[in-house]
C-alpha cells in the first residue's frame, strides 16, 4: 500500500502544478543525481518568432518567405509555426505544398507549384551538396552566436536562403538552474540545434554540459548511457523528439505546455512549464522519502 506522507506529497505536488503520475515517481525522484533538458520549449518560451530573413542573391525577402510559409503550413513544428505567423503578418498569400514530407530532429520538403523544397539544418543541405555563399553562412552563424536558430531554404538544389528565428529563455529558467545546482544536481542540456546556438544558450544559463545537434533516437542513447554509468536520470523536455528520451529516463518530466506525446511519456508534469518545478519535485521527494524512514 501507498504510505499516506507519499499520497499527501503527491497531493502537494498538484497544488505547485508538478503532477506526479504515481508514488514510485515520487521515490525515485528522491535518488535522481543528473537532470537532463530539452532546449527548445523546454529552457526557452517555446514560441519561436522569425527575426531575421536573408535571401540569396537571386531571391527577394518576400519570395523566400512565401516558398517557406507554404511548406511549413503543413509542419507542426514549432519553427514552421513561426514562418507562417511571419507570412500572415506581412499579408503573403499561403500556397498549397504538395507531397510533404517532415524529417524528425532535421526538416521538412515539399513540392510548390513543381518546385521541391527543402527547408532544414545547414546539415540538411550540405548533406546534398547544396552550398550557401560564405558571407551568408558567416551572417547566419553571428546570429546563431547570439542565440537565435536559423533554418536553411533550398528550391530545386540551389540555396534560396537563410531565416532566424528567436525563441526567449523563459523567465523562471536562470532561477530555476541555479535551484538545480544548489541541490547539488547535474544539469546537462541536448537539443537538436546547430552547435553555435546551443553554446549561446548553454553560456547564458551558466550550463557547462551541452550536446547539439542530437537526434531523437541520440537523445534516447544519452539518457540510457547516463543510466548504465549508475547515473540516476530525470530527463525534461517538452516535443515528440524528446519522448523516446523522457521514457528512457528513471524520472521523466513533461512541460504542460508541450505535445500530448510527451506528457504521455513522462511521470511527472509541470503544469504551466515552470521548470522551478522540478527542483519543488526533488525536495518534495527527499522530505516524504524521509518521512517514511
Ligand atoms: P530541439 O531539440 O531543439 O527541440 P528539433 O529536434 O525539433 O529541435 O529540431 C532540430 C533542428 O531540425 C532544428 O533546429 C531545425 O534546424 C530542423 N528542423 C526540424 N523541423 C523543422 C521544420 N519544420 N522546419 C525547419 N527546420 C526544422
Ligand atoms: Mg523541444
């Protein structure tokens, strides 16, 4: 039977909007020595917005927007959501795309009007030996260098251009970290961002472990290489790409304010995505742990 200080922690916990799935999260939240996290909706707001549209020499701002809008109009992605909010707002007019196709962690094709489009990682394109010229990739990267991730255009195998896009840190992540470290947790970030705008983001927090560029099988991989070096592992993250990782995980937590998927995954949910949250769930832990003893 469930001692009745775990089912009045739980109960706790719902009142600071931490829910906790069951009692045996609550117990091994109480063991856990390494908290990983998610970037991108998980430290940040999550709500991307585009600040930055560079187009190649051959394309105007408009037309590269336009292109972009039509392809991620059908992505789910929070960054497609960002390109199509900026198309709307410069009143373009949205096109169908044809023959989608999203690549998980990378991006996203699509045909427009016969042309095939690939929107994505710098990898994506140079994977296919689409090459950017050197000033734009050394604006892309001074904007990358100050935080922002940046999406790469290709139309029919030739660069079109580069977009940034900003998401903020959330307000209650530095306190939040700092909350973490003092427990004496080990806080290392994933993301399956560029590495220039994970180190941006990393440094700013005072996160002195960080990986870019990682997949959501990769995600998975570092979170269950963690487990077999005796670590004990809460992993927090809020998309579909961080589920296989947040299941992995002896603890996994979910922000409310992510897709179902993830909550699905994980034993604990932060209700509005306040990641001051899981620190309240350790010490929760440690003090019903202590109870019982
Ligand atoms: P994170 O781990 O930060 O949540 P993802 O794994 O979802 O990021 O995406 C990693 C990278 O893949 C993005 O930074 C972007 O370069 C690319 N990407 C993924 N989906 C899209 C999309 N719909 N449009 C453009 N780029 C995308
Ligand atoms: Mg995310």
């Amino acid at each position: 039977a469930t001692p009745m200080s775990v089912m009045v922690g739980v109960g706790r916990g719902a009142r600071d909007g931490v829910l906790i799935k069951n009692a045996e999260v609550l117990e091994v939240m109480e063991k856990v020595d390494t908290v990983v996290v998610d970037k991108t909706g998980t430290l940040t707001e999550g709500r991307p917005e585009v600040t930055w549209i560079e187009p190649a020499p051959d394309w105007s701002r408009e037309g590269l927007l336009a292109i972009a809008a039509a392809v991620e109009n059908q992505s789910e992605h929070p960054l497609a959501s960002a390109i199509v909010r900026k198309a709307k707002a410069d009143k373009i007019d949205i096109q169908h795309a044809n023959q989608f196709d999203a690549m998980t962690g990378i991006g996203v094709s699509a045909q427009v009007e016969s042309r095939a489009v690939l929107i994505g990682s710098a990898k994506l394109l140079t994977d296919q030996s689409i090459e950017a010229d050197q000033g734009l990739i050394d604006a892309a990267n001074e904007r990358q260098a100050g935080g922002a991730t940046v999406v790469f255009v290709a139309v029919d195998q030739q660069f079109a251009g580069a977009i940034g896009i900003s998401d903020p840190i959330k307000e209650s992540t530095p306190a939040a970290l700092g909350t973490l470290q003092d427990l004496g947790l080990k806080v290392i970030m994933l993301t399956g961002d560029a590495e220039p705008t994970a180190r941006a983001v990393a440094k700013e927090l005072g996160v002195d472990e960080f990986h870019a560029g990682v997949s959501p099988q990769d995600k998975h991989d570092f979170v269950k290489k963690l487990k077999d070096q005796g670590k004990s592992v809460a992993m927090a993250g809020d998309g579909i790409n961080d589920a296989p990782a947040l299941a992995a995980a002896d603890v996994g937590i979910a922000m409310g304010t992510g897709t179902g998927v993830a909550i699905e995954s994980a034993g604990v949910t932060l209700v509005g995505g306040d990641l001051r949250g899981i620190a309240a769930a350790a010490v929760l832990s440690r003090k019903t742990m202590s109870n019982i003893r």
